[in-house]
C-alpha cells in the first residue's frame, strides 16, 4: 500500500533518489564480498521515514518500483514489499540515534572475531572513527527485540559500530556513504586482528542446539509470503 501522505517514489524526487542510493548501497555490500545472497541489510532515513530493503529479494532485482518504506513504528506506508526481517534492529538506531542510514552485513572476518571476543582491540587508528574499540553485542535470535536491545547496549557511549556475536556487525552514519564505509573499515579491522594474532588459542562460542533449532525453524518461514 502507498501512503497518501508521501505518495509513490516516481512523484516524490526525495523519496526517489533515497531508494536509488539505498539499492546501490546494497548492491555493494554483495559485489564487496560483504553478504551473501540477502543476508544483510541497509535503511536510509528520510524525514518520518525509513526506506529499506525487502526481505528475501536480491539486490540486483529490485528496481524504483519496488520502493519500500516504514514509518517509526515500523507501519508500511509505501510498497508492497515485506521489509528485512531486521527492521526492529533498523528502528532501534533511528529511534535512538541521529543516525541518517544503518548498514548490517555478515561479512566473514567481522563475524569471526564476534565468535572470539567481547570487544574488538584497538588493532588500528581507524577505531577512533567508530568511536571506540567496538563491542560485541551478546547472541540473540535474528529479528527479535534481544537484538536490538543488546546492539544498543554495545553501542552506548558514542560507538558508531559494533559487532553481533555469531551474526555480523552494525554501523551507521549520517549517510548511505559514510554507514557502508564504516562497515567496511570495520570488516578490514577485524582482518587484520586476525591475522595479527593467528588462532591465538582461542576456541570461538558455538551456537547450542536450542538456539540452532529456534534460528532454523524462524528460517523456514524467511523471505516474501506466497
């Protein structure tokens, strides 16, 4: 349904070139090596409104017709799109931060390191840019209020990035432009940790069966309604 407030992105040029770097954005999270398939997802904030990408769609398939946007309260008010199953993770951020744009992704060495640590070290000056050495949020169902919750906690203090145990990592910024190169600064942090250190005999955290049945059985309903 379309929002008679804010009409469809073709009439509304804000709306439009919002989507257009939104969809770009998320197209590069793949072509970067950042996700796979639809695994991650990015939100860009206009005014009362949060476009984001839909559930289960590839990136490559969505075109200025498929524009997707909530309100604060997570109401679809343009699209026909089921959004990301991350919206709560989205609305938290933007209820509870200035941010303009979020970007989540499971890139490969970021939700490495969220398996070894609490706390990312200072391995690089680049930490500064995210505030601070970037803490890992504790493991909770994808989607799920715990979430959220546990993102925000990580990332109190200023922090515009943070790691999700056993999922990927958070970051958001003013913009599309500066959230993607935050995670991107943070994926190459978490890199080069790992190649400093090597095993280090640490033993990465494993999903107990009960969390590995409740995540696989949330899976099963995943991506659009037939």
């Amino acid at each position: 349904m379309a929002s008679s407030a804010h009409g469809a992105p073709h009439e509304d040029p804000a709306l439009r070139d919002a989507w257009g770097a939104l969809v770009e954005t998320a197209r590069r999270t793949v072509a970067d090596g950042l996700v796979v398939g639809t695994s991650g997802n990015v939100s860009v904030r206009v005014g009362d409104l949060v476009l984001v990408t839909p559930t289960g769609v590839p990136y490559d398939r969505l075109t200025p017709a498929d524009a997707l946007a909530v309100d604060l309260d997570g109401r679809r008010v343009l699209g026909s799109l089921a959004p990301t199953s991350e919206l709560p993770l989205h609305l938290a951020l933007y209820r509870a931060t200035g941010a303009g744009a979020v970007v989540h992704t499971h890139a490969v060495h970021a939700t490495a390191v969220s398996t070894l640590v609490d706390e990312l070290p200072p391995i690089h000056y680049m930490t500064a840019a995210l505030g601070g050495p970037v803490r890992v949020a504790p493991y909770a169902l994808y989607g799920t209020p715990q979430l959220a919750d546990g993102m925000l906690t990580a990332l109190a203090g200023g922090r515009t990035g943070c790691l999700l145990r056993n999922h990927g990592a958070v970051t958001y910024g003013a913009t599309l432009e500066q959230a993607y190169d935050r995670t991107a600064q943070l994926e190459w942090m978490c890199r080069v940790w790992l190649a400093a250190t090597g095993p280090g005999g640490r033993t990465p955290t494993l999903l107990t069966p009960a969390e590995l049945s409740e995540a696989a059985a949330k899976l099963h309903g995943y991506g659009q309604p037939h």
